[in-house]
C-alpha cells in the first residue's frame, strides 16, 4: 500500500506537468504567431486527444491501482501467513537450537568419553602388546615343553619296552627259581637222606703204631703183627690185643701201612692179609744202613665179621719202631652196603 501510494502521485504530477506545457506551448504560439489562426484550431483539437488518453491512462492506472490493492491484499495475506509460518520456524529453530545444544553438550561428553575411549584403548592396545609377548613367550615355552615331553614319551616307551624284557626275563628267572626250589628241594630231601643214614651208619675208623720198643722180627713162622699203640679208634673195630681188624658192618673199607727199618745187605718183606687170605705183599732191599720204607694201601670190601691183619713172613724178616710210631696201620669205612 506504501509502494502505490508514491506511484500514483507521480502519475497526477505528470498528467499535471503536460497540461501546464501545453497552455505554455499555446501562449508561446499566440505571442509569437498572432496569424496562424488556423494552427490554433488544430492545436486545441490535439490537446483534447491528449486529454481523453490521459483520461484513459487515469482509467488504466485506477484498474492498476484496484488490481494492485488486490495483489496488496494478497500480499498482506501472504506475508501474515509468512509471519506466523516464521514465528512457527523460529520456535521451531529455538527448538532446534535447544536440542542442538543439547545435542552439544552430548557430543562434548561423547568426545570427553571417546577420549576416555581412547586412552582405555591406548591401554589394552599396550597390554595386548604385553600379552601377546607373553603369549610370544609362552609358545616358546611351550615348544620346548613339547620337545621335552616328546623326549619323555620316547624315555618312557624305551622304559616299557626295558620293562617288557625285564619282564620276559624276570618270569624265566621265576620259573628258574622254581626249578631251583624244586631241586633244592629235592637236595635238601637228600641231605636229609643221607643225614638219617650218617646218622645210622657205624663210624668207623683207627691208626695204631707198631711199639715202642725197637725192633720186631719172625723166626721160622710167619708173625702177626700186633700194632699195639692206639692212635685212634672209633668204633673200637681194631684190636690191640690181636691185630685184628674186624668189620661191624657190610661195606667197603680202606686200609693202608707204613713200616720202617734200617737194614745193611737185608730184604724187608710185609704183607697184608683179609681172613687169612694175602691182599698184597711188599718187599725192598736194603744195603746202606739207613731208615727205608714200605707203604701202600687197599680198599677191600667186606662182609660184616670179615677180618684184616698185617704179618711178617718166614725167614727172620725184620721191622723197627720206637715212640715216633715209624711204623703204623690204619683203616676205615667208606661206606655200608
Ligand atoms: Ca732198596
Ligand atoms: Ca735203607
């Protein structure tokens, strides 16, 4: 309405402006050419024309103005509308400045914790790096424990395998032990045995010396020799009394002798003899003076009274002894029959 208002003043200026050069035009005319009567006519015919354009340009312009009133009015209308649509945008705007602060003040604080965030992070990215150097470490450990343990499974399978043989070994030591026992078993059933026969076998045994008073010597019969001096004698199966020996028992028994003389250009002669019959006879020729020596020995197996003696043969043969019992007999039983 303000903006139309100066318009039309400028319009009523200007159809005012043309009126007042025309009059100054028809004066001017009139002053300078009082004879130009007929110019005159035509001259006012033309400012009526003028007059009635001007008319229809007023009419023009007053449906201009109605026109624009209209348009005013929309306008108004519209500008209230866009007012009230600003007073809507900017509560809507306050709204959102509202929110956008608080929407700031939340992205400070997600900022403030992002930081927080991030230092956390700075911190398990360092312990990760610690962890997986220690985990670095552990797999090294744990290789080379592998390695051990593989070492020791290969210890011990040899360990089982010894074992297996140690076994194998130890169950033929058994069985051998067994064997053993059984053998042993059967030894000591044996000594046991033969204790309870030593323990029922006769014990026998003697050794006598010839004399103690030098020599002894036959005549014209053969001489029993009677060893008188007792050595030993077990079982009192040789008498010193008779020179006999005289088995207790069936068995087998061993005897033997040594006799001595000294003799110059002289023969010595023994024999031995089992119930009167001769075992063996010794003889030795002696020149030089000197002690000689007969000995020997037999084993003789008799019957239980059977009986054994030495003798001197016919002829003056000769034997010595004194109480270095040079000359002894002895005997005894190996074992019964
Ligand atoms: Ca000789
Ligand atoms: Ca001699």
């Amino acid at each position: 309405m303000r903006a139309v208002i100066p318009l039309l003043v400028l319009l009523f200026s200007m159809c005012g402006a043309q009126t007042q050069s025309t009059q100054t035009e028809v004066q001017t005319e009139s002053q300078s050419t009082g004879a130009a009567a007929a110019a005159v006519v035509t001259t006012t015919l033309d400012v009526a024309t003028e007059l009635a354009r001007l008319r229809d340009t007023v009419d023009e312009l007053g449906t201009t103005v109605v026109e624009l009133r209209v348009t005013l009015t929309f306008t108004q209308n519209e500008l209230q509308n866009t007012k009230s649509l600003l007073y809507t945008v900017e509560d809507e705007n306050n709204a959102q400045e509202t929110k956008l602060a608080v929407m700031k003040t939340e992205i400070e604080n997600l900022k403030m914790e992002n930081t927080a965030q991030e230092t956390e992070l700075a911190v398990m990215k360092e312990r990760l790096v610690a962890s997986e150097t220690k985990v670095d470490a552990l797999e090294r450990v744990n290789a080379a424990q592998e390695a051990e343990l593989t070492a020791v499974k290969t210890e011990v399978m040899n360990l089982i395998k010894a074992n297996a043989a140690q076994e194998t070994e130890m169950v033929k030591l058994k069985m051998e032990t067994a064997a053993q026992e059984t053998r042993l078993s059967a030894s000591e059933t044996e000594v046991e045995n033969l204790k309870m026969e030593t323990a029922v076998q006769p014990k026998v045994a003697f050794s006598a010396g010839l004399t103690d008073s030098g020599n002894i010597e036959s005549g014209n019969t053969d001489l029993n020799l009677v060893f008188t001096k007792i050595i030993t004698n077990v079982g009192q199966a040789y008498s010193s009394t008779t020179g006999f020996f005289t088995a207790p028992v069936r068995g087998v028994y061993y005897f033997r002798f040594t006799v001595m003389d000294h003799l110059t250009s002289r023969f010595m002669f023994i024999r031995m003899y089992k119930n009167g019959e001769q075992i063996m006879q010794l003889v030795e020729y002696d020149a030089d003076g000197q002690a000689t020596y007969l000995s020997s020995g037999a084993t003789l197996q008799l019957e239980e009274g059977d009986v054994v003696n030495m003798r001197l043969p016919t002829g003056g043969y000769r034997l010595y002894d004194d109480v270095n019992n040079l000359s002894t007999f002895s005997g005894f039983l190996l074992f019964p029959l």
